[in-house]
C-alpha cells in the first residue's frame, strides 16, 4: 500500500494523540494540529519521526487554511478532535454555553473539512467528533443539540463529498487529558457517574476511541455513519 498521511487535529493529547500513536506504529505519517506551541512540540517528539505539526485554532478559518496550506500533501484523512469549549444549563441564557459552543465545536469541524478539502485523496476518510450526549443528554441542551449537529454533518457530508467518506465518532466519558487537567474531586466524580449510567461500568481508555477512529479511517465501507464507542450509554 502507499504511504499515507493523516492530519490530526487536536493530535497533541488524549483522543488524538493517542490515534496518532497507532498511526505511526503502523507506519503512517501524521501531520497534527493544536493551539499550544509547547504541547504540540511536546507531542511531535514523543511520536517520533512519523509525525511532524504546526499550531492551529480551528475556531479561525484563517488559521485552519494556513494549516493545510503550509502541509501541501495530499492526506488519507483528517480526525478532527480539537475543541475546547464549556456547557452549561438552557435557562442560564449563556452564549458561551450555547453559541459560542456550536462554534468551538461545530463549525470548527464545519470549516475544517472545507479547508481540508483540496488536500483530501478520493479514497480518504474523515471522522468528526461528537459526543454521546446527541443521543441520551444529562442536560446542557445546546451541549446535546451540537453533539447531533456534528453527526448530522457527517452524514450530510458523506452524500455531497463521495466517494471520499465520512464518518462520525461519539464517545462517551473517555479518560483523557480533558479529565485529568481538572480539579481530582470533579474528575473522580464525573468518573463516579459515568461508571453508575454506562454499561461496562467505567470510563473508556483513549486507546479504545483511538481503535474505534481508525476503524472508521479503514474500512471501505462505512460512510455517513455514527459509531458510538460508550460503553453502553447510549442504549440503556
Ligand atoms: N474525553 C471525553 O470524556 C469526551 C467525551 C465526549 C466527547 N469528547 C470529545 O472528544 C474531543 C476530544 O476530546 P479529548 O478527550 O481528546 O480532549 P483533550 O485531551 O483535551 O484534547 C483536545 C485536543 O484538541 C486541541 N484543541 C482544543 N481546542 C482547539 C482549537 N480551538 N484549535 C485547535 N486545537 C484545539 C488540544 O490542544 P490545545 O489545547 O493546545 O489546543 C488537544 O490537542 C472533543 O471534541 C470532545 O468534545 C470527549
């Protein structure tokens, strides 16, 4: 097969660091993206010589252009993980848990495929990201409506990009740096809930939303899909 190149945005930690891992023992090569200069570096040297990077903010068109622009390679698939965001409760009246949300994570994922498109091969898979509140919301409304909107995206997207396909994943709590940079009692806390809603009792590992990424990269013949890789959330 031919070398492969996948774009990874969000790649310098939790879910996307760890589906650049499996990338490059494989043998592929990965271009990540992220906003800080010093975890970006950080994470380009602990994948080794398979990956290189460069800082974006996918909440700037400008930036996530110059992203793909400065690569000039044609790409088997971006994974788009990058979003940094805060949810919060309808009656608050908060744009920032409601506007201000659906930018930082669906149309950052909007316009990143749109940047990405001239650099994307006819075989290339895209996986968006979502979250599995589209499906069973604990409340943070806008949070749930935003999760679904990124997977109605995906499917949209998968008509009006084909033969080039495109997926969604939607995981549940997944132990990443997402959690363990907040506050231990918060962390173990929401762990504690997670453990009580879901199936198989606990958090996913960054490993497995890894696996479940590549296996929507890989196979031929998922398009317009959502995989939920919840532990179960989701059907109870
Ligand atoms: N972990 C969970 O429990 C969970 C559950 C449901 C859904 N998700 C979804 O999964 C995705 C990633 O989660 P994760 O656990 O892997 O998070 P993470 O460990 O915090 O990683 C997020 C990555 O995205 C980058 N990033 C954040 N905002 C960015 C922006 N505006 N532009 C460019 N890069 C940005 C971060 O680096 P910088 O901060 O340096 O930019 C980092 O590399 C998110 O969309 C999240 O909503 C996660």
């Amino acid at each position: 097969m031919s070398e492969r190149t996948y774009a990874i945005i969000g790649g310098s930690s939790g879910i996307g660091f760890a589906l650049a891992q499996a990338l490059v023992a494989r043998g592929d090569r990965v271009r990540i993206g992220a906003r800080s200069p010093g975890k970006l570096e950080a994470a380009i040297e602990r994948l080794g010589s398979g990956a290189i990077g460069r800082t974006v903010d996918t909440t700037d068109r400008a930036s996530i252009a110059e992203f793909f622009a400065a690569g000039q390679q044609q790409l088997s698939g971006p994974f788009i993980s990058a979003a940094s965001y805060r949810t919060g409760a309808f009656r608050n009246g908060d744009p920032e848990t409601s506007e201000a949300l659906f930018a930082a994570k669906f149309w950052s994922q909007h316009w990143t495929v749109f940047e990405a498109l001239p650099y994307l091969r006819t075989d290339a898979g895209v996986v968006l990201m979502s979250g599995a509140a589209s499906a069973r919301p604990i409340g943070a409304p806008a949070y749930a409506a935003c999760n679904a909107a990124v997977e109605g995206l995906a499917r949209g997207l998968a008509i009006e990009l084909a033969p080039i396909r495109v997926n969604c994943l939607s995981p549940g709590t997944t132990d990443s740096e997402l959690w363990r940079d907040r506050p231990e009692e918060q962390r173990e806390s929401a762990y504690d809930l997670w453990g009580r809603l879901c199936v198989v009792q606990r958090p996913a590992h960054v490993l497995e939303q890894a696996h479940a990424a590549l296996f929507l990269l890989d196979n031929g013949n998922m398009t317009g899909s959502t995989l939920f890789c919840d532990g179960g959330y989701t059907f109870r």
